[in-house]
C-alpha cells in the first residue's frame, strides 16, 4: 500500500513538471514569434553640441611687430698698435682691461731714446744747411758786386778803345795805341764773361743750399715723427679690452696692445628672413628707418633701449641666410657690446585687420563664424602676419562676426555649438606675481646691493621692484637662482 502511494506521487510530480517545460516552451516560442512579427521602433537621436570659446572679430589699423634675436655692437672700435718697437717704459694707470680713457690721454709709451738722437742728428744737420744757405747769399751778393765792377772796367776800356779809334782818324794817335786800347777792351769783356760765371755759380750754390735745408726739415720732420710715434693716446674716450702687455716688455712695430671700444655709441646687428627684409623697404626699394626696441633679459627685468634702423650689409655672408640689419640705439645704459638681444621692428601699420588668436586659423587658411541659430561657417582669410601666439588677417565680412578662437578636428562648416563670450581669466596673470616676506625681501634687496657684477641702472630697476607690494615671480626665480637658494 505504501509502495503503491509513493508510484503514485512521483508520477504526479513527473507529470507536474513536464507540463511547466512545455508551459515553458511555448510561452519562449510565442515571444520570439511576435518580437519578429512585429517592426521595429525608431530610436530619437539628438544633434551633439559642442561648447566653443568665440571672440568677435573687429578691424582695426594695427602696427605689425617684428621679432629677431641680435648682438650689441660698438659703432667705434679702435684697436690700439704700437708704431715703433722697442721696450714699453710707460704705461698709464688705466692702461688695463676695462680702464676707462679720455679723449688723447696718453696710454703707452716706447723707449724714445734712438728716436730722440735720430732727432738730434736731423736738428744738427738743419743747422749746417741753415749756416750753408747763409753763406751762399752772401757768395751770391759778392759775385754780383763783382760782375757790376767789372762791367763798368769794361765800358771803361771801350771808351778808351773808341777814344784812341778817333785819335787815329784824326793823325794824332798811333797804330799802336789803338792796338793797346782793343786788347785792354777784349780783356774787359773777358773778365765780365768771367763774373757772369762766377755768378752762376753762386746762384747755383744759393740753390743748392736751399735743397739740403728742404732736405734737412724733411729729415727733421721724420724725426719728430718717428719721436711721437712712441707715444700711444686715445683716439677717443672708451673702454680698453683684450690688454695684453705690461711695462718693461717688448713690443714689435703694429703689434697689437689693446682695443678701445666707445660704450656711448652702440648698435645692435640682426638677421631677418628675406620675406621680412622686403617688408622694410619703402617704394623706392630703400630701407626705411623704421624704429626699434632693444630688450635685454637681467635677472628677470626686462631692460629696454630704443633705437632706429641705420643700414643693412652689402653682401649677406658666406655661410649665410637672409639679411643683415643695423640698427643705432640711443642712451643704452646698462648695455655693453657683445650682449645678445631681442630686437623688436615696428613694420608699417596695416589696415583693416582683425587680430585673432592663432589657434583660430585652420589649415585650410579659413576660420569658423557663428551663424544664426549658433551654427558655424567657414570663412576664407588672407593671413598678413603672425604675432606670438595671435595672427593678423583679413577677409571680407569679418567686422563684428564671432570668430571661434580654438579650432579642432570635431568643428566644421554647419556644426552647432555653444557660444562661450566670457574668457577673460586674470588668474595666469596673478599667478606671475609674488607677496614677499619681509626676510625674504630682505636677503633679495641684500644679494642686489651687494652684487658687483650688476650694472648701477639694473641694480636700480631691481630695487624699485623689490619694493612693490608684489613681486614678478620669474625676477624672483632668477634673483634666487644666483643666490643659491
């Protein structure tokens, strides 16, 4: 009974359980059948928006700023030679690298002994001819007295002659008389032929004299010459550099001692791009005399002299590229030849620009402007310059437009976006700045007055930064940097 029980139960479980897998089944058959039967839903799709940065485009007239990198140069530098050789017994107290000299002071001096008796010699011969000269005017004065005497003994004897002539005519006088008389006359005549020589001769001696005077002041100027060429003076009031001798050595004739080199009259020379050379040139094809800004970085300071382009090289060099421009710096103080530069050119003002940010341009030469509805369009552009991080361009209907001021690969023709107006962030700008302790500032303001390597005008600049409130961070950066700390 109790076996038929169980049979009886586990047939009921059995068949319990193959009805709910067949439930089961046709309930799974019945789902697919209709989820195929039936059409599929179309999804909603939404258009992506991307936020952009936009600023507005507004034309202007800009003045272009050229930028190159240049060297400070001395437009007078003289390099000090000896022109005598021979032993350095003078040399004046500033004669040493980095003396400053005066206009005509004297710098050096050769042993003028053997110039000096050279000297000697010339004045001792000058004197004889002087003494030469004198004697022959005097001979001259004589031969001339003579030839008048013996002028008047001939017109004596030709009377006599002539006398004794008319004495024959007459029956008075002799044959022989009239004979004495001629030759008495002819004898006459002789002996002024003979003063005439005398004469020229004396002349001639006259001349000669004044030849070996001439000769001699000649010989006295070189002298005196070769005298003053063992004195070495300034030419002009500068700085010595590259002094290479001491007193009591040895120096040969055109050797070099020295260079003097006039801090007051500097220029820097830079080197542009041809591109960047034809846009300093005026209609006619000259350079203009377009003015410049010379900046020297000294411990974070920026120190600036300004100046005026002069001229260009003639050739651009062997080994070279581009052009070679000078330009003359008024009032560089602090400057010394040799520092090397950021020259900044102001270019002729253009107009009708609009300055952009230079991510702005794509590479298509084109920038993205909003249209209505915050959709973008293409715009074309003519790039003009490019100015650090900014472009200046112009196109047709830019003025007023909202320009995209960072490109990327996501934004096109058509997109819609999001407008962003507000960028202006003053936190990179605050971030350059430092609030000093006052121990800190004092070790900064102590390291400064302290220096000696500092020139007196950067020292100043220095020491009216360090006491504002706050203090550019890169100044401090560097000031701590040379400090060691």
């Amino acid at each position: 009974m109790r076996f038929l029980r169980h049979s009886l139960t586990g047939l009921f479980l059995l068949s319990l359980t193959l009805g709910l897998l067949s439930y089961a089944g046709y309930s799974i058959f019945s789902a697919v059948q209709e989820r195929m039967a039936s059409e599929p839903e179309a999804l909603e799709r939404r258009e992506r928006v991307f936020a952009v940065n936009v600023v507005t485009a507004v034309e202007q007239e800009v003045t272009p700023v050229l930028r190159a990198f240049g060297e400070v140069e001395s437009r007078r530098t003289l390099e000090v030679r000896a022109k005598a050789s021979g032993t350095l017994v003078e040399l004046a107290e500033d004669f040493v690298e980095g003396g400053q000299v005066a206009a005509g002071q004297l710098l050096a001096r050769v042993d003028p002994a053997d110039a000096q008796s050279a000297l000697d010699r010339a004045a001792s011969d000058l004197l004889d001819a002087r003494d030469e000269s004198r004697e022959a005017d005097r001979a001259l004065k004589l031969a001339q007295e003579e030839l008048a005497a013996a002028e008047d003994q001939s017109e004596l004897r030709a009377r006599a002659y002539r006398r004794q002539l008319d004495l024959e005519e007459r029956g008075v006088g002799t044959a022989a008389a009239v004979e004495t008389a001629e030759l008495a006359a002819a004898q006459a005549r002789q002996a002024v032929l003979g003063s005439w020589q005398s004469l020229a001769q004396a002349e001639a001696r006259v001349d000669q004299a004044a030849t070996r005077m001439a000769r001699a002041e000649i010989a006295q100027a070189e002298a005196q010459r070769r005298l003053n060429d063992t004195r070495i003076t300034a030419g002009f009031a500068g700085t010595l550099s590259d002094v290479s001798v001491v007193q009591g050595g040895l120096v040969a004739a055109n050797e070099q001692l020295a260079k003097l080199v006039d801090g007051n009259k500097l220029e820097v020379a830079f080197r542009v791009s041809t591109p960047q050379y034809l846009r300093l040139l005026n209609e006619e094809g000259l350079l203009i005399r377009a003015p410049v800004t010379v900046t020297l970085d000294v411990f974070g300071i920026d120190l600036q002299v300004k100046g005026v382009i002069s001229r260009d090289s003639a050739i651009v060099g062997e080994g070279q590229t581009g052009r070679l421009i000078f330009a003359r710096l008024t009032g560089a103080t602090g400057m010394k030849p040799g520092d090397f530069v950021t020259v900044t050119i102001e270019e002729p003002p253009l107009d009708r620009i609009v300055r952009l940010p230079a991510s702005a341009l794509g590479p298509d030469g084109r920038v993205l402007a909003l249209l209505g509805e915050d959709r973008l369009e293409a715009l074309e552009v003519r790039l003009m310059r490019r100015q650090g991080d900014d472009i200046l361009v112009r196109g047709e209907m830019l003025e007023g437009r909202e320009i995209v001021s960072q490109r990327s690969p996501l934004l096109g023709a058509g997109i819609k976006v999001r407008p962003l107006r507000n960028e202006a962030d003053d936190a990179a700008s605050a971030s350059e700045m430092l609030e000093l302790s006052e121990d800190r500032r004092a070790r900064l303001v102590a390291f400064v007055e302290g220096s000696t390597d500092m020139p007196e005008a950067v020292k100043i600049r220095l020491l009216g930064q360090l006491a504002e409130p706050r203090v550019p961070a890169r100044m401090v950066k560097r000031l701590e940097g040379r400090m060691g700390g």
